[in-house]
DNA sequence: CCTATTTTTTAGCCACACCTAAAAATGACA
DNA sequence: TGTCATTTTTAGGTGTGGCTAAAAAATAGG
C-alpha cells in the first residue's frame, strides 16, 4: 500500500478540518470529511481505516479521526505543493485568483520531490499563496504568524483587514473582485453588508485599529 | 466512461507505436503495446477493448490496434502536453534532459486547456522540446518537417548529425552526455563506436554531407 | 497440409475507491 | 433511565485496471 490521488486528498481534508477544530489533537467527524470531500460517509469510513493501515492517521470508531505525526507531514507537503502550484499559476502564467485551485488540486499530487524544490526556487520562495494562505517549508514549517480570524467572528462595529480567503470558495472570490476587493483591502460596515454573509467565515481578516487610515488595497 | 490517465497513457502507446510502424494506417501489435507500457499483454488487451468503446481506437481481434481520428486527436495532445512541460522543465527550471520525462509522464494528464494555452505561451510558442521532438501545434500538426532517421540505419561510413533522441531511453541520454554529446552534434565513426549499438536506434539523426564542417553543437 | 510454436483473447481473480441499504453505536432529552 | 434521532460503520455491489492460467487463433516448418 502506498500513496494515492484519492488516499493524499483525504489526508489534506483531515489536515484542513482539524486545523479548523484548532490543531493537531482534534478529533475529526467522518461527515465532516464527506462534506468536505464531496463523498458519502462509507466511503470516508473505508478511506480513514486505510491510513490507519498507512500509519497516517488515528481513528477511534463513531468518535472521529486524526493525524499522526508522519501523516501531518504528509498532509503539510500537499498543502505546500498546492499552494506553491497556485503562486506559480498566478505569478507566472497570469491565471486569476479564483481560477487557479482546481488546478493545483491536481498538481498537488505529482510525484517529485526535486520539482517541488526547483518551482520554490524558481517563484523566490514565497511565504504565502495567492490566496494570502501561507506556504509551509520544505521541513513543514509554517513561518507566518499571522493572527486571521473569519470576517463572520468580527465583532459588529468593528474593521478587518482581508488577510486571506479561503481557496476552495470560488464564489467568495468572485464577490470580493466584483467588489474590487482583495488581500490587503479594509473591509467595514459598508463591505460587510454588501458582501453575501454566507461567505464571511471564509474571508479571514486582522482587526483593523484606526478606520481612517488609506486602505492598502492590493489588486485581485 | 471517460478520460484517465491509464487510457490516455495506452492511447499515447498506440500513437508512438504506430507512427514508429510508418503512419496512420499502421495496425500495432498487443505484445508490442504491452511491453512498451510494462503491462501484461492481457491488461493491454483489454484496455484496447474499452480504447474501442471510446471510439478512440479501432481493434481488430488478433490483429492489433489502432487509432481512430479522434483517438489520433486525443494522443496528439497528449503528445503536445508531455513536449511542453518538458520543454518547462529543461527550460525554465534547469532540470537535465535526462531528469524530465518521467515527472512529464504524470503532468501530461492534468486536465487543462487553459492551462496548456498558458504554458505553451509562456514559453514562447517553442517547436521542438528539449530532447529535439516536435511539439505538435494546438490543432494536432506538427510543423516540423525534419526528416529524421535512426542512426542505426544510416549508412556504415556515413557522418550524422543528431536532430532528436528518444525521451524516454535515459540510458541513451545519459551516454550522449557523457561523451559530451547533445542536439546538433555530429557523429562520425568514432562516435559510432563510442556509443553502445543499442541506443542507435533511438538516436535520431539526419545526414551529414560535408564531414570537414564544424559540428554545430548544442550542449545537452 | 498438418502440426507445433507463438500470439492473443477469455476466464477468473484481486485491489482500489466509490455507492446504497442495513445494522450498530452514540448522545440528547423527556 | 429509556427512547429516539443522528451519526457512523458494516455489508454487499459496481466500475477500473491490473494479474495468472487456460483456451483460441494465427503463423511457421516440415
Ligand atoms: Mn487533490
Ligand atoms: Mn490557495
Ligand atoms: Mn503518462
Ligand atoms: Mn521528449
């Protein structure tokens, strides 16, 4: 048993979700998976018993899953291909932000690890995605320390400054740019209700102290 | 039924193979499809039968294969993918003419045609990849009207200058480097005897008149 | 032209990754 | 605490793409 598109796209989903549940010990719920992946919960339940087998993640029965250490890194350098896909998509090749991720999601899962190593080189080793997401390391080590928070978690009142959007939203992405907004724009009152609140836990923004400082828009 | 990289990988078999038995019309061996993919002839046979439901490939039972229009379409940007991301990886991440081919083999079946637009534009519209082969235009032609031959049929006593060597024999361009050899380069007796005889057939040359001439080498 | 060898196909098996339907465990709450 | 709705797993089935072994067709030699 080894690797696979199917095996590496479920350990990416466990890393994503439990990272949402905030870190590394939560316990993951097999229909969150199959939301996520847009499978039927049997198939997560097979699935997540083959990377136990794979020594890639943990599973308590009718309770959840989680990764091990080995299967975390695993997970982080899928999450670094794809972002580092992205930024290559976007810098390089002129893509749009919003065109880029079904792409990546396939790219993710070829198999070199001096490609990986050449294209980080060749993009200047960049810290986050286009997405404003950040690139883990070649060791897996995330740099950015960055403290972003879902627009949706915003106290009503207050301001944020778009830090990152979740790349698998397609349809945030294209209300931020139908609205000219992007990584680096202030989003206040004005933003919040004109943006569809179903997408405001997939913006992610930092509290933005003074209001009446120049936003420093950078241009989807 | 459709695309996968398995099916897309025996239609480039059926292309190569036929093109190497002199054009469309060529009908292919099982035994031949199956060792050129390291697969058993059983597994070729029955691929061959799905290539035919596809109505990308035409089977005659223990006759051989070949391909259809639409199926020769198909293969043909298959081809014209591998060739570009090739061309990419040589070109603009320094990768060696030996290292390539086995990380195209996997980025030929990204599923794009964006994408191929886009890197076929980055990279300056090129005619021929790294290895010398042309890179069949977006409409399936290939401009390039070199005529080539295997140096293992050019005449004894004839000179030769390298115009293309197969990608996918690592062994033989490992050799040509050694021997500081590349496209352009020509070869006389001596590097006849230098190279071992059984990579001639996959270094594709074309006749070299005035033996005196400076060899008008590009270094691999 | 008939037999022996080679080639190819068919038959039957397995792993992977999905599905639906049914069974089992969990947890909420009366 | 007992029941019931929800979640999850198990059971059983499908399609893909491999394999080996056996059968069938084609080819070659005497
Ligand atoms: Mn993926
Ligand atoms: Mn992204
Ligand atoms: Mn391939
Ligand atoms: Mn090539």
């Amino acid at each position: 048993m080894a690797k696979s598109t199917n095996r590496e796209d479920h350990l990416k989903a466990l890393y994503a979700l439990g990272e949402r549940k905030g870190g590394s010990d939560a316990w993951v719920a097999t229909n969150d998976l199959a939301a996520h992946l847009q499978v039927k919960a049997p198939s997560v339940s097979g699935m997540v018993q083959v990377l136990q087998e794979l020594g890639w993640a943990e599973h308590r029965p009718y309770h959840g899953a989680r990764l091990t250490p080995s299967g975390r890194s695993l997970a982080l350098s899928l999450v670094r291909k794809h972002r580092l896909w992205e930024t290559f998509l976007v810098q390089r090749l002129g893509f749009g932000w919003d065109e880029v991720h079904d792409i990546a999601e396939q790219l993710e899962h070829i198999d070199s690890v001096e490609l990986v190593q050449r294209l980080d080189a060749y993009l200047d080793h960049p810290e986050v995605d286009p997405h404003g997401e950040p690139i883990p390391n070649v060791h897996g080590d995330i740099l950015d320390k960055r403290v972003l928070m879902p627009l949706s978690e915003l106290p009503a009142g207050a301001w944020g400054q778009i830090g990152a959007v979740q790349d698998d939203q397609g349809q945030v992405l294209d209300q931020l740019q139908r609205n000219n907004l992007g990584l680096g724009s202030v989003i206040g009152p004005k933003e919040r209700t004109t943006l569809p609140a179903e997408g405001h836990q997939y913006i992610l923004v930092t509290p933005w102290e003074n209001a009446d400082a120049r936003p420093q828009t950078s241009a989807p």
